[in-house]
C-alpha cells in the first residue's frame, strides 16, 4: 500500500483540531483523522503551541508538551539535587497551569492579543510579569508598549462613543438603508459636525454596534467558466459510481459565508466507488490554487494517480491551463459536465449540501474564518472516518473501502 504523505496545512489543522477540542485525546484524534498516533504526536512537537483544552473548555498546559520539558536530563546530581529540581518543575508547571486556567475567561471575546495584554496588566502584583509574558507567549516590551498607551485608547473609546451616537441615528433616520460611505458622507455633510471621519472607521463602529446597510443577497457565484477555455468531454455522463478505488472522482467548489460578510472556500477530490473525501483545500479565495491543493493531497493519500478520471464543471479554475498540466503530471484524465447544469456534478453538489447543513446546522453563517476553517477541517476528516454514509451500507467510506479490499483478498 503507498505511503501517505501529508501537506504542513493538513498537519497544522490537525494540530489545531487536537489542541481546541476539550478534553480530546491523542488517540481519538488521530483515530478521527485517520493517522497514526505516532505522526500526530510529532506534528504537535514541530506545530503545537504548548496547551490544551481541557473538559471545562479551559485553556491548560499540554500534557505532550508537559512531558516532552519532563525529559530534561539531570546526570551528575545527587538524589537530594535532583528532588529539589524537581520540585522546582513542579511548581514552575503548578504555576503555568494555574496561570492559564485564570487567563481563560479572558479569551471568551475580543482581541486575543489585547486580552492577554489586560490578563498581565490585572494579574502583574501576583505573577512575576516576566513570568506571565512567559506563559502567555507575548513579548515584555510589546507589553510595556500596550501599557503606556492606555491613556491614547482611552481617548479614542471616548472619540468613537461619540461618532457611534451620531452614525445611530444617521442610520435610524435612514431606516437603515444606509451602508458606511453613505454614513460617513451625511455626518461629514453636517455643518456642525468640525471634524472629518473616514468610511472605514464608520465601518468598522457599524459592525461592533451591529449595524448593516440593506442590500439584496447576491449568491456566491464558484463557476466562473473562461470564454476561451477548452470544452472537454464528459466522460461519466452522471454514472457516479466506480468498480475499485481510485478510478474516478469528482471534485467541485462551494464557499462558506462568515459572518463579517466574506467568504472561504471549499475545494473537494471525492472518490465515486466510496464517496471518500480523499482531497479537499480550505482558503479565503477561489485562486487556481485552492483546486491544486486538493487534487495534490488526493494524490498524496492514494500514493498515485494515475489512470484515474477527474469530473467537475466548466469552471475557470478547472479549465486553466496550470491546473491541467498538473492533472497531466499526475496522469489523470480530466471529464467535465454542460455549462450551466448541476446535475452533471450532482454528487460534488450533494456533498456540499450535506457539508452546510450538518456544520451549519440553524446558523446560516460562520462566526469567523477561523472557526469556519477549525469546524469545516473537523467535519471533513470524521466525514471519511466515522460519518455513516447510506451509499457505503451505512459504513464510513474509509470503512467502506477497507471491506472491499478484504473482499477482493478472499476472491483472489
């Protein structure tokens, strides 16, 4: 069986993953993900950031971290030197711990950065603030810096308290069909008003405070076919289905709507005979890129490509001629669907309902680009691991596969 080979996003979300899911375990993750404990585990050496949520959603010291600074050799010491070393780990361990389980209600919203400034600023007379620079992982003089100018932020709190009052009721009083240019230009207007304001700033209040101009919701358009782009045959004529692995996939793009109004992307390599997530890409735009990246860790997980039929649509991406000297590097041949018609890639287009509604669920958009990225990244690696799929028998794909390979070892 190939080897499977890993992309450093891959691993860094994984890191990710382990690191924000309370009281997770280094197996059950790797079990989720489908690696091995082993891989992970050298993954949160070279990626990790030191912590670890624990069961009560608090932030703690990792316990692989705790017991990598544990093998500190300490030869040449007595017994008596020795105990008192590590005592002195203890504690230093019983303070970092203690710290981090204090800084963690400061974290529930706002700037993290910030946070961790006032965390140090409120905690300075118990902790020495070398110490809980330390542990927090922030520089003393970015500290020293944030500090000295508190009394400039306190200005500006007050300056934008007062312009937030005057955009409320420009807004109001526009029955909120006013967006942030339109905002700025009847404040600046006002001949009472002595001072100029920039729209961005208008923007940015009008977020904090919740505030959105109307507009009619456009829908995020992922096809953008090339006019000069070639018209390839489509080779599955909607058969999606496949007598083996690795022969046939299909592959597609859907964004994911955050909260701030933009949008991440998702670009997906699923295998036909199991429906197996066997590549996908995450990013905040729908670049050439983004597509590559899929198909190279598809490529990746099988160890080869080649022979095997790549179908999706007629978009930009697909068409260009980067991505089909990559599909010629891999020996894959590509299959494309009628422009306009979902149909076509109605398997791409299912999966991509399915995705949405079950991370999704009653919300309609992501909070924010990291929590889209964390919860869509999660969702994908259980999808082919534990996620029960009614064309595999009610199996995981990755399941699904393992049995027909053992079938055809009994056949043969």
């Amino acid at each position: 069986m190939p080897r499977k080979t890993y992309t450093e996003q891959f691993k860094r979300d994984a890191v990710s993953l382990y690191e924000s899911t309370p009281g997770a375990t280094l197996n059950a993750i790797a079990s989720d993900l489908g690696v091995n404990r082993n891989s992970l585990r050298t993954w949160l050496d070279a990626f990790g950031t030191g912590t670890k949520t624990n069961a009560n959603g608090e932030k703690v010291a990792s316990p692989i971290a705790a017991a990598n600074s544990a093998r500190t050799p300490a030869e040449g010491l007595s017994d008596a030197e020795r105990i008192r070393v590590l005592e002195r780990e203890n504690a230093k361990l019983r303070e970092e711990r203690e710290i981090l389980r204090k800084a963690a209600k400061y974290f529930a919203e706002g700037d993290e950065l910030v946070n961790r400034f006032r965390f140090v600023d409120d905690n300075r007379g118990l902790y020495e603030v070398k110490r809980l620079c330390e542990v927090l992982k922030i520089n003393r003089s970015s500290y020293y810096k944030w500090k000295s100018a508190a009394s400039a932020r306190r200005r500006r709190v007050l300056d934008d308290a007062v312009l937030g009052a005057r955009i409320k009721a420009v807004f109001t009083a526009e029955n909120g069909c006013y967006g942030a240019k339109r905002v700025t230009a009847a404040i600046n207007s006002d001949p009472a008003n002595d001072d100029l304001f920039n729209h961005k700033r208008t923007a940015r209040l009008m977020r904090q405070m919740g505030l959105f101009g109307y507009t009619k919701k456009r829908r995020v358009k992922t096809t953008v076919s090339a006019k000069r782009a070639p018209k390839l045959p489509d080779l599955l004529k909607r058969r999606f289905t496949a007598e083996k692995p690795n022969t046939i996939y299909v592959g597609d793009i859907t964004y994911l709507p955050i909260a701030d109004g933009s949008n991440m992307y998702l670009a997906t390599v699923i295998d036909c005979y199991s429906r197996q997530l066997t590549g996908f890409a995450i990013a905040d735009h729908m670049r050439t890129e983004l597509v590559e990246e899929a198909l190279t860790m598809a490529h990746g997980v099988r160890g080869n490509l080649d022979g095997a039929i790549f179908h999706s649509d007629h978009g930009s991406v697909y068409t260009s001629g980067q991505y089909r000297k990559l599909c010629e590097r891999f020996g894959v041949t590509q299959s494309m669907g009628a422009i306009g018609t979902s149909a076509d890639n109605s398997l791409a287009e299912s999966f991509n309902a399915t995705l949405k509604r079950e991370v999704l669920q009653d919300e309609s958009v992501f909070p924010s680009q990291l929590v889209c990225r964390r919860d869509v990244f999660r969702w994908c690696t259980h999808y082919n691991t534990r996620r029960l799929h009614s064309w595999c028998g009610y199996r995981s794909p990755n399941a699904f596969e393992a049995a027909g390979s053992a079938t055809l070892t009994i056949a043969s």
